[in-house]
C-alpha cells in the first residue's frame, strides 16, 4: 500500500441494451466497500451479502449515471462464479484445460534515472520473483527496441519499462507474484499508477487454487495492495468477464489514447482446431502461416510455440505493438483468446480476421480504452454487424476523473449453433 496513492474513480456512465441479467460493480470512491449496480430482467430473487454501500438497481434498456441510491440487499459474494448454461466443456468427457486466462497489467510511474525501468532485470530474475509465484516457465523470449517478450508454458508476460502486462491460464497463481512485483517496481524508486486484473469466467472454477477459487477471493487479495473497484460484465448464466481497476494516475494533457483488445473465444470449429495439433514434418511456422494468424497484423515479428500433444500459443511484434494468441483446441474445452494493444478507431478488420481463423461458436469482445476522448465517446469502435454471428449482449462504461476510460463489452453466437 505504500506504493500507491488512493483517488477516487468518480461516477460511471453506463449503456445497456439487453434485458439479460449482469451485474456492474463501480465504486463512486475507493474505499472496502462498492457501489453495485444490478439489472436483470426481474429482481424476485434477491442477492444476499456483504456489498454495504448503497447499491443501485438500474432498470433496463437505460441510460443512467451511477448515484447513491438507498441500500438494497444485493452482492457479489452470492453470485455464483459461473453458470456455464452454453459451455460444451465437460471434464467428464476427457482431459480438459482450463483456457480462460488470468491477466494483470501494472503502469508505474517513469523514473527518469531509470530510462530501461523493468527492463533491467534478467529473464532468470523475472522466473524467480514472478514467475515461480505464478507457477509458470519461460519457454521462450524475443525483444524489441521498445519492450521485452515471454512466450511462457501457460500463456504470456511483456515487459515494457514502466508497463508489466502478465497473462496466465490453467492452475497458476497470477497473483501470488504481486507482492514481489510491486517490490521490483520499488527496488527502481517507482511507484504504481494504474492497475488492471481481469479474466473471463472459468471453465472450472472448483480447480483454481487459492487466490483463485472465485472473484471475491480475488478482489480480496487486490484490495490487500491496492484500493479498487469490481466489475462484472456480461450475464451471470453465460459468458462474462471480470475486471478490477486501481487508479492513481493524474491527467497529462500529452498522452495518447490506448487501447487492450481482448476477443475470447468458445466452441471453436474442429477443422480449424485440428491444425494446432502436433504433426510430424510440420513445424511451429507452418502452423502459424497456414492458420492465417501470422497475417491478422501484417509485419507483426512472431514469436510462436507449438505444445505436445496440442495447444498454441504466440507472442507478436511490431513497434510498441504486442500481440498475444493462445489456443485449447481439446473439442471438449476448446478455447482461444487474442489480445493486442494495436491503436486503431476501427478494430472490425482485425476482429474478422480473428473469426476467419478460428471460427468460434461464441465469442467476447472486451476493449478497454485509456485516455478516451470526447468526440469518440458512445461510438463503438467495430462493426456491430458481424456476419455469421448474432449480437447477444452488450454493455459500455465510462468512468474516471482526470482520465477517461470507456470499456465496450459484447458477446456473440453463430448463426449456426
């Protein structure tokens, strides 16, 4: 905590357009306990728990800034950490993987005596203070001149000098490598700016271990470094995601908007998936070339890893630009996710290019854009319309004081299925 400085997150600003039941979790101030806002279709059957402060029913279709309201008994610690109404994933059925990732990203504040920041410390020092924690191995690293990659044996890490983005799946620990990443980041005089932990909703949440066993565990843990706001996105019977925010940025005039691309996909076609299985004679880059993925960002320098006896994963490449695939092509627990920082005011073509590869039967589009700005809020940045699939829920937020966030959720089902 001595790392950080509390600020508020000020009202949300909040779009809905589906009468399906999901629930929003903003805190007006950051404080141990949240504002909650709940739509659903009916409120019969109330949430019980321990959210103290002032939650909010929101009534549907509407368009609404988040204020106090009197108390209504609804929590997140009642709420079931999924209800898989749509997976096709059944661990009876064989052996099965847990696809969705874990994923935290920590800004620290440039110290301009450290111009390399993070950047500094070895692969055999980023194993050992966070990546042992997380219960994940490098197996492979590639750089640029702007950050440091890590191809690792559950998903991915990227080091940029004051950004440190880690994404795990499976059983790991994500978060038991905080406490010494936060050291790290003291040990070169900085401080923490922003922090963002998310995750789609597992597969199979009795398999995570301690700090992980469901989302009120883990803003628990958070919330022993950091004081922050819980969201949820997405209906609790299907397909949602989780996200916790932790502000302590102040506004620069200079900076740039940012965008994370997060596109997590179910149900993938098995056709698509069998070439990610391991073949005699055909290697990693042929994989990668006739999958198509190599040209979902033209230029991108691939640095890609087939698995035995199946399984993908590739970091990308280009600039400041990075890009991360990671794929479960088991038909039982099929799972792939994409994710990139590529800026761009359109993200349909890359988006489209994703669905051409893997041909999911549901998919998530989770974009999270730092320093929006004015003249872009309210507009979605690709085109809902996307042929093949029905456009089964979405939502949007803005929130923030001297910056502004907009996160636009939404999720998607083939035609087909």
């Amino acid at each position: 905590r001595d790392l950080v400085r509390s600020r508020g997150l000020g009202d949300v600003y909040k779009r809905q357009i589906q009468s399906t039941p999901f629930l929003v979790c903003p805190a007006s101030s950051l404080t141990d306990s949240y504002h909650t806002a709940v739509m659903r279709e009916s409120v019969d059957t109330p949430f019980s728990g321990d959210f103290r402060d002032n939650p909010t029913i929101i009534s549907n279709s509407s368009i609404s800034f988040l204020k106090s309201q009197p108390p209504v008994e609804h929590s997140l610690s009642s709420l079931p950490e999924q209800i898989s109404a749509t997976s096709t994933s059944n661990p009876s059925s064989g052996i099965c993987f847990e696809g969705p990732e874990k994923r935290l990203e920590i800004d620290f504040k440039p110290v301009f005596q450290n111009p390399r920041g993070f950047r500094v410390y070895t692969p055999k020092q980023l194993q050992k203070f966070i990546l042992d924690p997380a219960k994940c191995t490098i197996i492979s690293q590639m750089s640029n001149p702007h950050f440091d990659s890590y191809v690792l044996s559950e998903s991915s890490l990227f080091v940029y000098p004051y950004k440190v983005i880690l994404k795990t799946c499976g059983t790991t620990t994500l978060l038991a490598a905080l406490p010494n990443l936060l050291q790290l980041g003291s040990q070169l005089g900085s401080s923490v700016e922003f922090v963002t932990y998310s995750r789609k909703n597992y597969n199979f949440p009795l398999s995570q271990p301690t700090p992980h066993s469901c989302f009120q565990e883990e803003v628990r843990y958070l919330n022993m470094f950091f004081e922050g706001t819980p969201f949820i996105f997405g209906p609790m019977t299907s397909d949602h995601w989780f996200l916790y925010v932790a502000d302590y940025s102040q506004n620069d005039p200079l900076a740039r908007t940012e965008y994370t691309l997060e596109i997590m996909m179910s149900d993938l076609d098995p056709t698509a998936m069998k070439q990610f299985y391991k073949e005699d004679g055909v290697s990693v880059k042929d994989t990668t070339q006739k999958s198509g993925i190599s040209k979902i960002i033209p230029e991108t320098k691939i640095d890609d890893c087939q698995f035995e006896p199946c399984g993908y994963s590739m970091n990308g490449l280009l600039n400041e630009v990075y890009s991360t695939i990671h794929i479960t092509p088991e038909p039982q627990c099929s799972y792939v996710s994409y994710e990139t920082n590529l800026s761009s005011k359109s993200f349909t073509e890359v988006i489209n290019r994703v669905l051409q590869t893997f041909r999911p039967g549901r998919f998530t589009v989770a974009l999270f854009v730092e320093n929006s700005q004015a003249e872009d809020l309210g507009k979605l940045p690709w085109n809902f319309a996307i042929p093949g699939f029905k456009l089964a829920h979405k939502q949007e937020i803005v929130f923030g004081e001297d910056i502004t966030y907009s996160i636009f959720y939404c999720n998607y089902k083939s035609l087909q299925a």
